[in-house]
C-alpha cells in the first residue's frame, strides 16, 4: 500500500506540476499578447495622429493626391471622380510659404460639358478639346476650380487648375528624383497635350505640343530608336537629352530607365517626347503600330477630341495654415491623400 500511495502521490505531483507549467505559460503568453496589442495600439494611434495633423505642406513629390470634388458646379462637375493627382514639384517660396504642383491623370478632366461658351448665345453640351478646355480655365467664372472642394471654402488658398506646360515639366526633370519618384510623376498611362509657355529652341511658344509615349518591349529600344522616338541617348547609365545632329534639344521629355537584374543591365523601357522635327516611325521597328512620316508633334487642330488633356494644379500653402489639413489617406497609388475643405479631422 506504502508503495502504491507513493506512486499515487507522485502522478497527482507531476500533474500539478504539468498544470502549474501551463498556467504559468498561458498567463506568459496573455501578458506578452497584451504588450504587442497595446504596442500596435500605440503604432496604430500615432498613424492615426500623424494622419490628422498631416498638411498639405507636408506632401513631398510622387505623393499621390485625391481632390474631393465639389458636387454642384452650375449643376455638373467638370471633373472625373477619383481623379489622381501626383507631387511634381515643391517650390519654396520662403521660410513659411510653398508651391506645389500637382499633375492629374489623362482620365482627369470630364469628356463632354454641358456650359455657356463666350460663342455661345446659350449653353449647350461640347466634346472637350483643347480650344475648349482654353477658354474655360480663362473664363472668369473658374469652372475647373470650383469642381474641387476645398476651393469652395472661404479663406482657403485657390487651388488653380490649368494645362501642363512645358517650363514646369522641364523644371520638374531636373530634379533628379530616384526612378520610382520620376516614373510616378512622369507616366501618365497615355499620350497628353503640353503648353509650350516659353521660348524654347524648336518649339513654338503659346502653341501646343502632342506628348507621345512609346514603348519598348523587353529593353528593345538601343540608340538607333532612342533619338527619334525619345529625342535622347542613353549610355547605359545615364541619359543625355537632345537629338543627334540637330540642333534641337529635347527639353521637357523624359526617357525612364528600366534596372533589369536578370539581364544585368539597364535600358530604356519607355519614354514621352513631343518632337519639334518630322520624324520617320516605322512599323518595322515594333514600337508603333503604323508608320509615323514627315510628322512633327505640334497640335494644329486644337478643336479636335483626339487629345488628352493632363490637368496641373497649382497652389501656395503656408506651412503653418490651419486651413490646409488632409483628411485622410497614405500618400500611394492604392492609398491616395485625400484633400477636402481642408478642415483638421477630430
């Protein structure tokens, strides 16, 4: 009996141990459960503080913008919802003010508006085109601007809408922002029209210029292709922006570099330019679908539909404003800042 009590008691021992251990463990993982909770907690809250307490003075450029749009401007709305925009450039105007520029999509600007025109004894619905969307960003009554939310709150600074041209585009270049920065800036998915605003070798000032975009599929374009579909070279490290043999430099265009580690090289995948010069494409070369000859890229029928039209939003912030707060958003692609009426969200 002796030494069946002893083995009884030595199995009641061990499984109030086994419990002790795994009550000890439980209550290990429950407290280290709650430090990680409370520690996610305190992550979550500070993004959510530094969110609600994010400026517009605290955009940098390849941010990605949303506007909220204003829902009755003369009974339409001038812009797509869900319009993107994206940070170009900042200028620092002084110690408390700034400039920024935006640069929306091709997908901005409504096709077709139904508005009174200064040729128009009464409203009727027009095909946007670029004579069009010229005259309403002149029109005193700013359509354009008044689509966006936060310039319909008094004692805001005016968000003006108007074309991309080519000063702020050639400025915007010569940043020298990183690959992912100037690809997010400079890719518009499409071909746009640019605004020549200043004297420029080959270009017409006051005109504007169709700004093409061409594709080269798996690194094809070598520096046979680079000079007449992009206006540039590419060394294999840098780019080098003119057209050789022509006295003409290409001045707001950009050539995006592809870093391929399985080919162990870079080339250039894709780039935007609007040529001053004709220029012979063919479609030999796999980069246009149908021969381009004896064309130059201004736009003389600016009346025509065919074009994109890429909007620039320009606008001046002080940096310590309480009238420029976002209410929300990551500042990318899929998570855009959102700008309302620039009130700080509680």
């Amino acid at each position: 009996m002796k030494k069946n009590g002893f083995i009884a008691t030595s199995i009641l021992y061990s499984f109030f141990l086994i419990f002790i251990t795994l009550f000890v463990a439980l209550i290990t993982n429950y407290l280290h459960n709650q430090v990680l909770i409370s520690a996610l907690d305190e992550a979550s809250w500070d993004i959510l503080m530094g969110i609600n307490n994010t400026k517009i003075s605290d955009l940098k450029p390849g941010d990605r913008v949303r506007f909220a749009n204003n829902t009755n401007v003369d009974n339409q709305q001038f812009l797509n919802d869900n319009t993107n925009w994206v940070v170009a450039y900042v200028q620092n105007k002084d110690a408390n003010n700034k400039t920024y520029y935006f640069f929306s999509d091709i997908h901005a600007p409504k096709g077709t508006i139904f508005y009174q025109l200064n040729l128009d004894r009464f409203a009727k619905m027009h095909t946007l085109s670029i004579d069009i969307a010229d005259e309403l960003f002149k029109n005193a009554n700013k359509p354009y601007n008044k689509s966006i939310k936060y310039n319909n709150k008094a004692g805001n600074p005016t968000i003006d809408i108007g074309f991309i041209t080519s000063s702020i585009l050639n400025t915007t270049r010569n940043q020298n922002y990183n690959v992912d920065i100037a690809d997010a800036i400079f890719d518009a998915g499409g071909s746009y029209a640019v605004k020549v605003n200043s004297a420029i070798n080959g270009y017409t000032s006051g005109q504007f210029y169709n700004m093409k975009m061409y594709t080269f599929p798996l690194g094809a374009a070598q520096s046979n292709l680079l000079g007449s579909y992009c206006g540039g070279s590419f060394d294999g490290t840098r780019v080098t922006y003119n057209v050789p043999n022509v006295n003409v430099n290409n001045t707001f265009g950009y050539m995006h570099i592809m870093d391929d580690a399985n080919k162990g090289n870079n080339y250039i995948d894709y780039c935007f330019y609007a040529s001053p010069i004709a220029y012979n494409h063919s479609a030999k070369d796999l980069v246009v679908t149908f021969d381009e000859k004896n064309a130059v890229d201004l736009i003389s029928a600016t009346f025509s539909s065919q074009y994109n039209i890429r909007l620039m939003a320009t606008v001046t912030v002080n940096v310590n404003a309480n009238n420029t707060y976002i209410a929300g958003g990551r500042g990318t692609s899929m998570d855009p800042y959102l700008i309302t009426d620039g009130v700080k969200v509680a």
